[in-house]
C-alpha cells in the first residue's frame, strides 16, 4: 500500500486531499502544527468514515521538528512515496504595514518548509526507486496579488523550486510538480465580503469558486502518473489566464 505525508493536511485543502487519497487506499499521515483540536477532530471524521489515517505534530519551518516527523514516518511505514507540501499561512496586508517578522514567518513556512521536508524524503524515493513530491502553490506565485505581496513571492518561490528540483529529481525517477490553486472556498478566503466574493466570481470564466476536491483530484493524478514532472496545474477555472 502506498503512503502519503500531507503537511497541513487537516484542515482546508490539505484536509479535502487526504480525503481524496484515503478514498483511492493511500496510507495517510496528516501533519499539522499548532490546532491539535482540529487535527483530532478531522482523525475522528475519517475514523467515522472507517479510515486510519496517522497524526504527526510538527512545524515544517523548524528543521529538528522536520527531521523528527520523518524519522518516526520511516520507523512506523520504512518509506514514503507521496510527499505533498501543502502547509501555508497568509497574511493580506499593503507592503507599508508588512512587517519584516511577518515576511520572514510566510517565506519560513511556505519556501522553507517546502525545502526542509523535500529534503528529508528525497534520498528514500531515490532508494525505493522513485517516489513524487507535489508542492502546493498559488495562482497568486504566477501572477500576484495586490495586499499580498510576501505571500504571492513565497508561492512564486515554490513553483520556481519545484521546476528546479524536478530536473533534479529526474534521472531518479522522482517526480516533483506544482499544483496552483485559484479562488478556493476554504477559510483562507473567509475573509473576503459577499461582495468581494462576487467579484471574484465574476472574474472567473468557470463562474464559480473552487472546492478543496477540485485540488485533490489534480494531486491524485499527479501521484499516480509517473510521466508528468516540472509542470505547474493550475486549478482556477481559468482565473488570471
């Protein structure tokens, strides 16, 4: 059975992921870092579904705590063929109220913690002779965001690292590719007025928002085909095209 480490993986997109490759027999290890409340939560939901999936604490920004997850992952299932670098933290603010603490904390989590937990993986999958690694990243990482200047550069950053180390990766038989979510219904959106909602909408030529299942399913077709690498999915129902 093949197993799969979502990092942020109980809420939001990372949560409607794990759904999806529980349903298609993946073992399943959620990260999460700080809300054990809704990392329980979400285990009871898929237990209640007759899953199992595994709870792994820890921060991807924090190296000892990165390292920690991985050599317990590999003690309990000896590998990992499906890495997905999902955690990420936004902040929407003008660039004259963006702190220098706050930069910092979006590029720690959303580049370095892409960084730190490839790193860890990749010399397993070379070993097991080949493995996939998909890195979330943003419609805003290809075309901006005004009000979210750190968090469009962090995303830019991503996608910039994942065609890097798909070249890399290649002759390993290791795949790495992006998936590039658009206006997605989760709470990292909540904030957004009915009429900012609207606006968006009207932007996209599906007409619609997105729904965490939307991403899943892009996931789901990247782990299980070992042809595709380097490439970035956008999932936006042409938004920002």
């Amino acid at each position: 059975m093949k197993t799969v480490l979502i990092t942020g993986g109980t809420k939001g997109i990372g949560k409607a992921i794990a759904q999806e490759f529980l349903q298609s027999g993946y073992e399943v290890i959620l990260n999460y870092c700080h809300d054990e409340e809704a990392a329980l939560t979400t285990q009871a939901e898929f237990n209640n579904q007759g899953y199992c999936p595994v709870l792994m604490r820890a921060d991807v920004s924090d190296e000892g705590q990165v390292k920690e997850m991985f050599k317990e992952i590999f003690r309990i299932y000896g590998k990992i063929d499906v890495l997905i670098n999902n955690a990420g933290i936004s902040k929407i603010r003008v660039i004259q109220e963006t702190s220098l603490y706050d930069f910092n904390q979006i590029f720690d989590v959303n580049v370095k913690g892409v960084f730190l937990c490839s790193k860890e993986v990749v010399d397993s999958m070379i070993c097991a002779g080949g493995g996939t690694i998909i890195n979330i990243s943003s419609i805003w990482g290809e075309v901006g965001a005004s009000c979210e200047v750190a968090y469009s550069a962090s995303k830019g950053a991503v996608i910039a690292f994942t065609k890097a180390l798909a070249k890399e990766l290649a002759p390993s038989h290791v795949t790495v590719n992006s998936v590039s979510p658009g206006v997605i219904d989760t709470e990292m959106n909540a904030h957004l007025s009915e009429v900012e909602t609207e606006e968006l909408i009207s932007e996209i030529p599906i007409g619609r928002m997105g729904t965490g299942e939307d991403v899943a399913k892009a996931c789901l077709f990247l782990a299980e085909n070992s042809y595709v690498t380097g490439e970035v999915i956008s999932v936006g129902g042409g938004f920002a095209k």
